[in-house]
C-alpha cells in the first residue's frame, strides 16, 4: 500500500474579486521512506499542496490519504516547516522545540530529554535558554527543523527551507536534514526552486508547471546519486546530466520569459 | 597621541551635556519658583482676589491641618483605590471583549458598528445613568473609571490580535492546536506589548472618569472635595485638591511606565 497517496486535486482561492485556480487535477503517490521534491516555477501551487497535504487547507475537489486515513485525522503524523522559521520571539529555543509537545500534550521528562539531544546533534549545544533573535539564520533553521521532528511525524513536509540562507550553509544543512532524515527512516517532501538541491537530496522529482498548476513531469533520481550525500551527489557526473535535462524542462514551460 | 584627543573631545563632550542639564534645571526650577512667588505676592497685594484665587501659603496651611486632622488622607485614599479599581477593570475587560471579538469574527462584525458609535461618545455623559442605576456608591464611581477605558482598550488590543502574524497561527495549527491553544500561544503573547501601552493611557483616561464620577456622587474623595469646596466657595480647598490630584496622578503614570519597562525588556 502507498503511504501517501493524492488523487485527483483541484484547489481553487476565492476572492472577492476574482478565483484562481492554483491546483489543477493533480495525483501522485509517496512510498515510506522516500525522498521527494516538488519542483517548479513561482506560484505553480507548491505551497498550496504542502498545505492540502498538512490538512491545513481543503482541498476544492479530490482525495487524499496518509497511510489509507484522511489528513485531517492524522495531524499528528505530519510535519511542515514553513517558508520561514517562524520561531516564537518571545519564546525561549527550549519552549519554541517543546511547542508541538505542548500543544498535543505529550511532554514529558523522556521527550524533553530526547528533543534537546537532537538539537545537540544538530550542533545547537547549549543554546536553549536563548532566544531567537539572538541565533543567525541557519541555527534558526536546525532549532524549526528540530521543532518539526520533536512530535516525530512519519511525513515531513519542508517548504523552501535553504532559500533564505547563504550558500555555504545551505549546503552543510542540505547534508544534516538528509542524514537525519535517513538515520529516522523519514519520509519527506522537499519543495525548492532550486535544481541542484532537488537532485543532490531526493529520490524522486516532481516537476510543476504553473497557471494553473499541475503535474509536469516526473524524473526518478538514479541509485547512484540517492546513495551519496547530497553534498557528494553534487559532484557525481550524472549530477551534471540531470540537472541539464530538468533545466531544459523547466525553461520550456516558461516561454520568452525574457 | 590620537587616542588622548579623542578622550579630550569626549570629555569635552560629556561637560556640555552636563551643564546643558544643569541650564534646563535652572530654568525649570526659576518657572515653580516665580510662579508660586507671583501668586503669592499678588494674592497679598490684592492684585487678584484672594477670595477666588487663594494663595500658596493659604494652601500650604490647608494642607498641614487637613493632613493632620486625617481627612486628606481618607479622601485621598477613596480616590486612589477608585481610580486603581478602575484602571485595572477597564484594561482587563477591554483585553476580554477584544478576545471574544478574535474568538468570533462573526461577532466582531456585528458588533462593528456599535464599538464605533460607543468609542465616539463621550463616555462621561453616561454618569448620572450609571448613578441611577449602580447608586451613589463607590461601585458607580469605579464603574465610571472602567467605562472611560474600555471601548478604546478592545478597539485597539483587538486591532493588535488581528495584526499577530497568521504564519505563527499555522505553524501551530500544523502542530493540531485548537482555538484556544492558538489565542494563548501566539495571539496573546505576540499583542503583550500592545496591552501593555494601553495601560499607560488607561490610567490618565481612569482619573478623568473617577473625579467625574465623584462631582457626580459627592460623598467622599479628591473630586468630592472639589465640589465642596466650589460650594462653600472656599477655593483653597479647590486648589489644595488639584495640586494632591496633580501629583499622584503624575505619581501613577510615572509607575506604569516604570512597569511598562520593565515588562517588556523581560518580554524580549
Ligand atoms: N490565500 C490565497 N488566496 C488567494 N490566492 C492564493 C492564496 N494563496 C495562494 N494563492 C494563489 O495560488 C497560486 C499558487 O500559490 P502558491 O503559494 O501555492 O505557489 P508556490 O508554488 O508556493 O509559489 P512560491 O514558489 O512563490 O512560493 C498563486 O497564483 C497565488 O497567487
Ligand atoms: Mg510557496
């Protein structure tokens, strides 16, 4: 049985003045364990989907279960780290980790324990009486990553999470989520505009083409870079080939752009 | 050699803030003094009749005996507590309701147009049906306090709930957080700062409608004192009342903001 698996999704935002159809007729499937990434030009409905599939949102039309259930009922099975941190200001790291535990009620002296050990190993030690402001912006990311994985969700769903760093850290970060997630046996959607990254750290790729969005195309990662690091992967010939044949896809869904 | 110029400039520079301090001092100091001085000279010269305009040593006598024979500090006492209870329950209401209006903006807006016409009015024209309805009793003259604060306090707390950044609430929503997890998590703390600078104005907003609450009333307090006294046409009395209003009203305000710090440097 798939582990996540959408058929037939249509989503359409209502306005007062107007309706844009943001999600045409999309279906696809997630295996346990795997690594995907949506892939695709700006407002091709990334985001709208991560938000179908957090069971933040409706969808219009269309179905859609995790592990044979409705989203909805599996909140507690999802992960979703925003497009931005979204760290509380006023909450100290600690309570800012221990969020979703509060919220769901579930913590306690063993969680406690086992989630400030996992900011540990995201090279956070001693950090957790600060606040927010006080990290730069790629500890701020580990200590959202670290958040998202404390209620320990089976699906992890990351929307543009290396986009505002610079690139050094990106790339030291692309290889901690990969690890980790790989050492958990995650399952995990990555969106991106980024192709390199796309390809150094999925499994599977699903190219979005936009207005209204829907499913382009879908490139499977061969075995030889899913087992390298993405950081190794990056390196590897085959790199090199596939990101030049995702980029002439990409380009040609957006016709004389310039 | 550099450094000891600049340490030279900089001592400098400390030296004419200091004696800029010093000059605003003086000045300060010279309008209390020939102020009082005036008044007092002209009161004794009858340059102004000292029957309606008093003067400072007048005032300054009335205050020893009212202070010694204990009825200051009783009307002082009645005041202050009204004008505390007042504060406090206009901040705290006016916080509740702009929570209930969050909690349903169905409510919020139905009750729209009303929260408008309500902040427009001047509040202190309800007093005598406060009177009518609460008695002339100290509840009616807290209420009064309360009253004056309210609507602006929900208008402008509810304003700062609306403000709180929806991606906080969805991050907590991805977390499968309720309504109510969601106000005490993210609403709240994230419009603390907002609260706490309607106090700051609440409590001018509070004397105003407590000393009107008490002409109204005129059984006890600093307001009390001032009809009296306007009735009897002792207006050393009049004037004793202002100058005790004056200070612990300046009193107040200096303690709000002293807490108002205080608040949100450890909020941060
Ligand atoms: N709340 C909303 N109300 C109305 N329209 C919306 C809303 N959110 C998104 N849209 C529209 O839906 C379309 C898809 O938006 P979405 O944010 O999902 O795109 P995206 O692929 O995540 O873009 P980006 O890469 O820039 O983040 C866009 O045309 C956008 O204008
Ligand atoms: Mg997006």
């Amino acid at each position: 049985m798939d582990f996540l698996t959408l058929r037939g999704i249509h989503h359409t935002y209502f306005t007062k003045t107007s309706a844009v159809t943001a999600l045409n007729n999309i279906s696809l499937d997630v295996q346990e364990g795997e690594f995907v990434s949506f892939l695709g030009p700006s407002g091709c409905g990334k985001t709208t989907l991560l938000s179908i599939i957090a069971g933040l949102i409706e969808p219009s039309e269309g179905q859609i279960a995790l592990e044979g259930r409705p989203v909805k009922e599996a909140a507690d099975k999802t992960g979703y780290m925003l497009q931005q941190d979204y760290l509380f200001p006023w909450k100290t790291i600690e309570e800012n980790i221990f969020l979703g535990l509060k919220i769901s009620g579930t913590l306690n002296d063993t969680r406690k324990k086992e989630v400030l050990s996992l900011l540990g190993q995201m090279g956070l030690g001693n950090v957790d009486s600060l606040y927010p402001k006080q990290l730069s912006g790629g500890m701020r990311q580990r200590v959202a990553l670290v958040r998202t994985l404390a209620t320990e969700p089976k699906l992890l769903m990351l929307d543009e999470p290396f986009s505002a760093l610079d690139y050094q850290t990106k790339l030291k970060l692309e290889d901690l989520v990969a690890n980790t997630f790989k050492a958990f046996g995650k399952t995990a959607i990555l969106v991106t505009h980024d192709i390199g990254e796309a390809v150094a750290m999925s499994d599977r790729i699903f190219l979005f083409s936009p207005r209204p969005g829907r499913l382009h195309k879908t490139f499977v990662i061969p075995e030889e870079l899913r087992d390298l690091s993405p950081f190794n992967a990056r390196n590897h010939p085959l790199y090199n080939e596939l990101f030049q044949t995702i980029w002439k896809e990409l380009e040609s869904l957006e016709p004389e752009e310039n | 050699m550099n450094q000891k110029k600049t340490d030279l400039l900089h001592e400098q520079y400390l030296k004419t803030l200091s004696r800029e301090r010093k000059i605003i001092r003086m000045y300060q100091l010279l309008i209390f003094i020939s102020f009082f001085g005036l008044w007092e000279v002209s009161s004794q010269q009858r340059w102004i009749d000292p029957l309606l305009f008093s003067s400072p040593s007048k005032i300054w006598n009335l205050l020893i005996d009212k202070t010694l024979d204990g009825s200051l500090a009783v009307n002082l006492g009645v005041t202050l507590a009204e004008t505390v209870l007042g504060f406090i329950l206009g901040t705290l209401l006016g916080t509740v309701l702009a929570g209930l209006l969050w909690w349903s903006p169905m409510l919020s807006r139905i009750l729209d147009p009303y929260l408008v016409v309500l902040n427009s009015m001047p509040k202190v024209a309800l007093g005598p049906i406060l009177i009518v309805a609460l008695g002339t009793n100290l509840t009616s003259i807290v209420a009064m306090g309360a009253i004056i604060s309210i609507i602006i306090t929900t208008i402008v707390v509810y304003t700062a709930f609306k403000e709180v950044d929806p991606n906080y609430l969805k991050v907590l929503q991805t977390f499968g957080a309720t309504r109510t997890q969601c106000f005490r998590e993210a609403i709240l703390p994230a419009s603390f700062p907002t609260i706490i600078s309607t106090l700051k104005v609440n409590v001018g907003l509070s004397w105003v409608g407590v000393i009107v609450g008490e002409f109204l009333v005129s059984a006890r307090g600093l307001g009390y004192m001032i009809i009296y006294g306007f009735q009897v046409f002792n207006f050393t009395l009049v004037f004793l009342s202002l100058f005790v209003i004056a200070v612990f009203a300046t009193l107040m305000y200096q303690l709000v903001e002293l807490l108002e710090r205080k608040l949100i440097k450890s909020n941060q």
